[in-house]
C-alpha cells in the first residue's frame, strides 16, 4: 500500500474511535508530538491507543473531512476538520476541531507524526 492510501485509510470514518482498527495502522515505534491549543503532547503508541480508546467511550460516530493531502515520498501532510457524534446526542454531528498533521511513513505503518490542532468554539 503507497504512504498515501494509508493515512487515507487511517482517516476513514469512524477508524479514530476504533483502537483495534487504530492498532493496524501504527508503527510499535510511533510518536506523536501534538501542538494543541491546549498545549504540548508527546504520545507513544500505547498513549494513542488509549486516546482511541477515550474517544471510543465519548462518540458514536466520527468522521474525518481531508481538506489537503500533500505527499513527499514516505512522509504525507494532511488537513482536516474531525467531526463526532455524542453518545448523548447520536443524531447531530459536532466539530470537534481543525488539525494539520505530518506523517512519516516506515514498513507500511505510521511512524513520526507532528500535528497542530484548534479545537472548535
């Protein structure tokens, strides 16, 4: 599978609040330094499945909406708005926030990642 279609397939529907399907796509090695608006965060792979897990037990639904992809070889920059639906609230969809993210791709998995984000108001 090209760099491409994976971050593609990563940001499918509802694959963010799955941790078994989020497993598939990281690197055992994987980092994610995030720039949020709440501040720093360094997550290895064991802090990301957790964060899917988080999300799994707050939403019924999410959906990611690419704005941009650009690829470089193995490394893929991606923007976009991530939207969920609440469990208390299954019927309307909610954004969540903006987020631009550089992906590093080694052995088919996501590997480096240095993302921003600005949650919605």
């Amino acid at each position: 599978m090209k760099a491409k279609e994976i971050v593609q397939n990563f940001y499918k529907s509802d694959v963010l609040i799955d941790p078994i399907l989020v497993k598939e796509f990281l690197h055992p090695d994987v980092i994610l330094e995030w720039h949020s608006s709440q501040g720093f965060l360094k997550l290895t792979y064991e802090d990301i499945l957790e964060l899917s897990n988080d999300l799994n037990k707050a939403y019924v639904r999410s959906k990611t909406k690419l704005s941009h992809i650009v690829v470089e070889g193995n490394t893929i920059t991606v923007r976009y708005s991530h939207y969920v639906k609440t469990i208390e609230n299954p019927r309307e969809e909610m954004l969540l926030g903006h987020f631009m993210v550089i992906w590093e791709i080694k052995e088919n998995k996501l590997y480096r990642g240095y993302q921003m984000s600005q949650l919605s108001e």
